[in-house]
C-alpha cells in the first residue's frame, strides 16, 4: 500500500533528528585550516591566478552544480573532514576580507601548489612549468598574514584559537613529483631528491606548532600508479610494469610508497621533538587503494578510468583536459574513481576521508585527539546528503 502524504513529513522528520542526534553537540575544533595543493583546494587558484583560470564547469557538478574551484565533480576530503567535526566548509583564504569570514578557518591550498620553491626546483635540475608557481612557503606567508587579520594588536591572542584548531598540512608533494614525471626524469633521480620534499614538510610543521598549533594531520601520497593520466602515459605492453591485483603501475606507487615511508619517519622524528602536540599521519596511499583492491565493494565499476575526459582504454588524452575541447562526461561519476584522470572524484573522497576518520588510516587515530571527537557525523553521498537537510 501506498504511503498517506501525511506519513512522508513524519518519517523525513525521524531521519532528520537521528542526523542531528549524530552530529557532536558542539565542533570538535574552533577552527580548520588547509594548506597543500589541488588535492585540498576548495577555490583559491582562480583568485590566485585569476577570475578567468581553474577549473570550470563540468568540476563542481555533482554536489555544488556549478564550479568552485575544486578539482572534483563535488566536495573533497577536507570538505568531508570539516562536515564530520560539525565545521562549515573551508573557506578559501583569497575569498575573505575580515576576520569574520574566517570564523571556521581557512584553506591556502591552491591548485598546482609544490612543497618547494621554483628556485629550490630548479637548483634540482627541474623546471616548474610557471616562475609564480605557489609553494608551501607562500601559503605559510598568506597563513601569518591572515594570523595579523585575527589578532592585530598580539599575535599571542592568537595561541587559544590555534591550540583548538585542526591544521591539514597537505596533501603536498605530489606537484614537485608530477613536473619530472611528466617530463620523464628518470624516477631515481626524482627519488634523489625526495628527501628534499619531505624537509620542507617537516620545516612547516615546525613553523605552524611554533606559532600555537596543537593538532596536525599530515597526509601521504596517493598511489599515483593508479592515476588514468600516468597509465596513459607510462602504458607498456610489459605486464610485470603493473601490478597484477590493481593493474596500476608498480614502480609508481613503489615510489609513493617510498615518499610515504620518509615522510612517516620524519614525522615520528618531530613527536619527539613535540611531545606536547598531536601530529597525525594520514594514509591517504592505504586508504585509496580499497577502492582498486575492491572497486565493487563502493560501487566502482573500473577505478583506472576516468571519468570526464576522452574515449580510450583510461578515459584521458595528453591533449583533451576536462572542460576544455571535445571532452566527454560520464552519467554516473559516483561508479567512478578518477573524475579527470589526476583528481579523485567525490565518491573517491569520501571513500578516503572515511577511512581517515573511522578507519585505520590515521596514526593516531583522529578522533581519539581530542575527548569531543567520539562522535563524527556520517559521511555521505550527493543525494543522501540533500534528503537529509533538505536541500
């Protein structure tokens, strides 16, 4: 039988108080603020670079339905991470202008941002693709900038709000890896320079905990052998290149690995150093790759295609980008793991935030850190997420 119209309202209704029930009482954090590169920004680039840059409709589709500066088809993991802690999302630091905006945090990531400077890049015999390029040491700037903005007569005023806030310093790294990559830089001269990265990490971290920060979540590298555009063009007919159970390329994800390890290593140097903050590692490589273990088990059907691109074996041509010429778009982004060939979709972000947030893939847990993050609000898909606020 058919539900009566007046029993609908009732049993929206239920649903909306159990998510509130779920949700903390109040926000884990006072605070989140993002730094690291188009894994992480949530509009910056086009304010950076300018209005007419970044990218443009169809990235933003699926949850915003239109662009905002995300490399995504719909919110990405700091999004889903800011949600869970009962936060706004965070807003990109170019698009304020008074303290006020500011009142959830900030992000400084920006699209195609390196860890290193150009001139530190190129002292390693490799050339960033532009001489403004932004690197962590600019977004550092924008952060003390933003810092004089909140608290402008004593930077001290300052430590309450940071000891209560959450910082992601990352993901960052992976830009300084993919301009030799592209280049096809032997990958052990890039690995020569590895450690390089990982001590502009570490210097970060140093500098963020010696201006207050108690809670840092540091992410990894993604397996980058599993990226539709590296598959494409890296693509062998030698299968020992590829990993029988995934069908990404080894000696790549070997190599994120290799990142990974370092960076771990360096951040259990700096517990040391700091015993009085919390710094997280976050395995955003073991997270991501459920999804090319177990595609099917989140409903992915091919997770080394992607989905706005071209037609061919990964869905991405060297020539056609997302948004740009004779693209393609999928009908269904959710069955998908790569949105552009380079950038998870929003399926895969959430798939990744989870696991940071629940799972194993965060060392120490985060929601251990702090007494009021036992409880996290769900992660979940487009359309759940409007069914239950009523979008």
């Amino acid at each position: 039988m058919a539900p009566s119209a007046t029993m609908l309202p009732v049993k929206l209704a239920v649903v909306l108080l159990a998510l509130a029930a779920a949700r903390p009482a109040r926000a884990c954090y006072s605070r989140v603020f993002s730094f690291g590169d188009s894994l992480a920004d949530t509009g910056n680039y086009r304010y950076v670079y300018g209005n007419g840059t970044g990218p443009r409709l169809p990235y933003g589709e699926t949850f915003f339905h239109r662009a905002t500066g995300r490399f995504s088809n719909g919110r990405i993991a700091v999004d889903f991470i800011a949600d869970a802690l009962g936060l706004p999302f965070v807003r990109p630091y170019w698009s304020g202008r008074s303290s006020e905006d500011f009142a959830g945090g900030a992000n400084f990531a920006v699209g195609a941002a390196t860890a290193l400077s150009p001139e530190a890049l190129w002292e390693h015999g490799f050339a960033a693709a532009r001489a403004d390029l932004v690197h962590l040491d600019m977004e550092m700037s924008w952060f003390r900038d933003m810092l004089q903005l909140l608290c402008p007569s004593d930077l001290a005023d300052c430590v309450g709000m940071m000891n209560k806030s959450l910082f992601l310093v990352g993901e960052i790294g992976g830009n300084d890896y993919n301009i030799p990559l592209t280049s096809s830089v032997p990958v052990e001269k890039i690995r020569a320079f590895a450690p390089s990265v990982i001590s502009k990490i570490s210097s970060t971290i140093t500098d963020l905990i010696g201006l207050g920060a108690k809670t840092l979540v540091v992410p990894g590298n993604l397996p980058i052998g599993c990226l539709p555009v590296y598959l494409t063009m890296y693509q062998t007919d030698n299968m020992g290149d590829y990993e029988s159970e995934t069908g990404c390329i080894r000696w790549m994800n070997e190599f994120s690995r290799y990142h990974n390890k370092l960076l771990v290593d360096e951040l259990e140097k700096l517990r040391k150093l700091y015993p009085c903050a919390s710094i997280i590692y976050a395995d955003y490589y073991g997270a991501a790759m459920e999804i090319f273990v177990s595609p099917y088990k989140f409903g992915i059907e091919d997770p080394l295609m992607a989905c706005c691109g071209v037609e061919g074996p990964y869905g991405v041509s060297i020539t056609t980008k997302c948004g740009h010429g004779e693209y393609k778009v999928c009908n269904n982004p959710q069955n998908y793991a790569s949105w552009d060939g380079l950038h998870p979709t929003e399926t895969s972000y959430r798939v990744i935030a989870d696991g940071l947030l629940r799972g194993p893939y965060t060392q120490p847990p985060i929601a251990t850190t702090t007494n009021s993050c036992s409880k996290l609000t769900e992660l979940v898909s487009s359309a759940e997420y409007k069914v239950l606020y009523n979008l």
